[in-house]
C-alpha cells in the first residue's frame, strides 16, 4: 500500500493494491475522485474472450460491431496489444496491477477470505466506491442446457472419479475380507472415501448453485444469474452511474467488465438469430450494441469530449469451445495463430483495443507497436496527473506518446510471454528500424496437424521447443514461418539476457492455480437468502416496470 499525495492517484490505489481482483471474475465497478482541476473521465471496457478477428475493423466483414469500430474511427486502434496472459484471471491482473501478474499474490476475485462475509477481495475494499456485477464467473454450466464445463476440460472426469471410488472401494474390501483390518477401521474408510468422492462429485455438477450470482455492493441480489438480462442490467447500472455524476463535476472512472463472450451465451432475445454467425455472433453484436448504449449515455450527458475511452478484450477466442450441439460458441482469431489458454501464441493473448480521447487523440490513429494491457495503469494515471507508486516495479507504459506519435517505437523493448507462472515467449522491438521478433520456447501440446487442444491447452503439457523458434512477427503475424533461434545468434542472445535479467529481479509468489487455491470452501460459500440448497433470488430494483427487457 502507498499513501497518496494528490487526490487523482486514489484511483491507482484501487488498481495496483496487491491483493488482486479480477477474474473469474467479470465486474462492473465504479469510481468517483475528488478533483480540483479539470482532469479526464476514464471509461475502461473489457470483453470476454473476444477474439482479434471478431470485430468489423479488426477485418471481420460478416459480424456487424458498429460502435467498437466507431472509437477506431474517432481515436485509435492498436494492432499489437497484448495481454499479460491467455487466460482471464492472469491476464486481468496484470491489467488492473500493470504489473506481470506472476508478481501479485493473487488473481481471481473471489469474494471473501477468512469468514463468509469479511468481503476481503471486494472491489470496494480496495477503492472501488461502487460495484454492481459478478464477484465469480459465467461458465456454460449457468446455462439451461445442463452442460458441464468439467465435462468440457476433461470428457471423462465423472468415469475417473467413479473408478477411482471403485478401486478404493475394492481395496478396502480384499483388506477388510483379508481380515486385516477390523470391520470398524474398514467402515471408517469407507465413509471417508465416499465423503471426499462425494464432495468432488458435487462441486464439479453444481458449478451453477455455487457460483452463479451477482452483488450489488455487499447484497447478493440476484442467483442464480439470468443471463438472457444480464447484459441489459449492466448497461443500465453503467447508465445509471454516469447520470448521478453528471450532478457533480468531479470525473469518475467507470470500468464495465462484460461477460460477453463468454459461454454460457444468452443474447438477449431480440439479438437471438440476428447474426450471420450463430448465438455466438448474436452475442458479439448485442456486446457491441452495450459499448454502444454507454457511448450514448455519455455523449447526452456531454461527457465525451472529456473522457478517455478503452475497449480491449482479456485473451484470445476459445478455439475448441462449443455447445452440446457441436456449435462453434468461441470467438475467431484472424490471421493469428491458436487462442486462448494456449500458452503464449498471438492468437491467444493479441487482443482487438481501441481507444478514443478527443483532443487527445487523432481520429484514426493506428498503433501497431507492441503494447499491452498493462500499459492502463500508467496511461490512465498520466492522463489523471497522478503518479504511478514507486514502491513497486511496473511493467507497463504510457500509451499516450505511441497515440500521439511522439514516439514511433514501442516502450516495451521486450516482453515476457507467461503460461502460469513460467515464461514461454519473449518480444523483442529492437529499437532501430520496424521489426519484432518472437522467441518462443514452448509451445502448445496441439493434436497432431491442428492447432487446438481437446478443450483447452494446459501450461504443464507445453512442448519445449530445442532449439527454440524465433518468428519475424511483422512479416509472419501468424507464426507459420518458425525458424532456429540459433541461426540468428544475435537477436536470439540479447533475448535470452533480456530474460535472465526480468527472472532475476522477480520475487517467486505461490501459484495460484494449485489445487489448494481453487477448491471450494464450503464456509466461504455464499447464498443469497441463506435456504440452501436453493438459494435463489432476483433483484427486486429490476422488477420496477420502468425497466424494460426485451
Ligand atoms: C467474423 O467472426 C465470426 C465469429 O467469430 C467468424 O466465424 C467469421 O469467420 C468472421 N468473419 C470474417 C470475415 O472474418
């Protein structure tokens, strides 16, 4: 934690205090600063797993993304943003913190840590001063059509854990009809053995009872989620917001973190069979018209021409991803290689980012330097006058000499590209002439001949790459042209001390995708009316006619 001089660098606060929110969690959280002077309004907005080529001026000619191509049209669009990671909880991190997020002690949001409701990793203990969204997650098993998101990572997960109970089970009998236990101590094992089988068994099928809900504030208002409104009642929370603050004058700071597109996918009706391209199409075209409603509002409030715009999304498409019925429900990628959660090719952490700030921005900027998420941080406080904390290392940059073409070559002389906690690729922008080589040690364990995994690539099974490949990434963006990185024995040595000297300075944190981290604590566990197991309720503020949901 840093004590903050000028009321402007609050906002800074709630980014980079170390315990982290993000994730799993997909929020819509609000800020509001006290100013003396005339400082920027920020509005941060982030997509779900959309992919780089989802949206129209990222080239998809048949899904209709308006108003995401109008802050093209009106400020930026950078062709080179990088995540911190191909999966969200990391890569949200490393965004909120502007930090790698193997640096942070924590990833997902969660909820509350000691006791049910100390609310410890709330948005709102940590600077935020208002919150309306989901503190957990949305995953297909939210949806109507019984699906497991599970089932998805591993087919057989259920089989496993039967046979797994069954061999036990068996085990426990021969010694039990062996006669070297007693009948007691033969009991006793096997209540143990069916409790934790049980307890795994129930957690893995009731992703839904136990995760599916949404806050406003500290109330837990709604579960499970009915995701066919959800994307209405964040628009309309957002709108809300900036209506109480055109009443004051002191700029806010407004991030809408959209579910969109995220499975389970429930597009709203009137966007259902609108696309060109399936429910998941439908879903990208209502997501636009959401960034859409929130431009609105803050043109007829007389925000825009004070207010710093970013879209960006969390990681690439989810390649594999499909509904029980063999749907595509993932985004696409372009030209890019693989998506998201495969390690750390373009396609999974190359996201489409706009950005408009009239005044500030020449309408049609294009930025096709390296630069990445993490660079919010020090734009968002440069552009606020307040100072990024010193008692830390900060990975990201200010975009704004890159926008403003004061400089034409990235800050980010080299990047390091995670999977987990472990770097698989480096970038390299040498600060002379245009190129951008990528090295990449690892790569993701793809079927043979396809550059997919069954469901998802997992970090642990990367092949590595000896010797390791380098990629002239300007002219081979989709990584097809690999070639030895000891055939180019100078760029490939200033890439590999580049690294060593990022490792050096790191302080090692505890993983954060251990299997102790991410199971379930029953006593954490919250329900919205306390009537377990059903636990349902819905938002009474949504119930009032003035709200329309169609
Ligand atoms: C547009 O996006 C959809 C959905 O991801 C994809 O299926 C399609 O191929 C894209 N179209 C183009 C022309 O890029």
């Amino acid at each position: 934690m840093f004590t903050c001089r000028d009321s402007g660098c609050k906002a800074m606060a709630s980014y980079s205090s170390n315990m982290m929110r993000c994730a799993l969690a997909i929020f819509l959280a609000i800020l509001v600063l006290q100013v003396r002077s005339r400082k920027p309004n920020i509005v941060l907005m982030i997509a779900d797993d959309l992919g780089y080529g989802d949206v129209g001026c990222f080239g998809n000619s048949t899904l209709r993304t308006p108003h995401i191509d109008s802050l093209a049209a009106d400020g930026a669009k950078l062709t080179q943003h990088l995540t911190a990671s191909s999966l969200c909880s990391p890569s949200r991190a490393a965004m909120l913190t502007g930090r790698y997020p193997v640096r942070s002690g924590k990833w997902h949001l969660g909820w509350s840590k000691d006791r049910l409701s100390d609310f410890a990793h709330h948005p709102m203990k940590h600077g935020f001063d208002y919150f309306y969204g989901l503190p957990l997650t949305n995953i297909k098993d939210f949806g109507s059509e019984g699906e497991r998101l599970m089932k998805s990572v591993d087919p057989y997960i259920y089989y496993r854990i039967l046979s797994i109970f069954l061999v036990m089970f068996i085990t426990a009998s021969c010694l039990y009809k062996s006669n070297n236990i007693g009948i007691l101590f033969f009991l006793l094992i096997l209540f143990t053995i069916t409790a934790v089988f049980g307890l795994l068994y129930f957690v893995t099928d009731n992703f839904k009872l136990l995760n599916s809900q949404i806050y406003r504030e500290y109330d837990n208002v709604e579960q499970p989620i009915d995701l066919e409104t959800l994307m209405r009642k964040l628009v309309i929370e957002g709108q809300e917001f900036l209506e109480e603050r055109s009443k004051d004058d002191a700029p806010f700071l407004l991030v809408m973190s959209w579910t969109h597109v995220h499975t389970y996918l429930h597009p709203a009706k009137r966007f259902g069979g609108k696309s060109r391209h399936g429910t998941y199409g439908d879903s990208v075209e209502e997501l636009d018209w959401a960034v859409g409603e929130i431009l609105k509002s803050l043109e007829q409030l007389g925000f825009k021409d004070n207010t710093m715009v970013y879209f960006t999304s969390d990681n690439g498409g989810h390649l594999e991803e499909r509904n029980k019925h063999g749907e595509p429900h993932g985004g696409y990628n372009g030209i890019l290689r693989g998506g998201k959660a495969h390690g750390t090719v373009d396609g999974g952490i190359r996201v489409p980012t706009v950005m408009r700030w009239p005044g500030h921005i020449t309408p049609g900027t294009v930025v096709d330097e390296p630069t990445s998420l993490m660079d919010v941080l020090p734009t968002v406080a440069k552009a606020m006058g307040a100072s990024v904390p010193d008692d830390r290392q900060l990975d990201g940059y200010d975009l704004l000499p890159l926008l403003q073409k004061q400089t034409l070559v990235s800050s980010h002389e080299f990047m390091f590209h995670y999977c987990g906690t472990e770097v698989h690729a480096v970038r390299y922008r040498p600060r002379e002439g245009k190129s951008v080589w990528k090295l990449a040690l690892k790569e993701p364990p793809y079927l043979p001949g396809q550059d997919v995994c069954m469901f998802i690539c997992h970090c642990a099974n990367s092949i590595t790459l000896d010797p390791p490949y380098l990629y002239d990434m300007t002219s081979d963006p989709g990584e097809r042209r690999p070639m030895n990185a000891t055939d180019l024995p100078e760029i490939y040595h200033k890439m590999q001390e580049a690294l060593k000297d990022h490792q050096q300075g790191l302080i090692p944190v505890e993983t954060q995708y251990s299997l102790a981290k991410l199971f379930w604590r029953p006593w954490l566990q919250p329900c919205c009316n306390s009537n377990y197991p059903t636990c349902s309720c819905t938002d009474p503020k949504f119930n009032n006619k003035k709200y329309k949901f169609d």
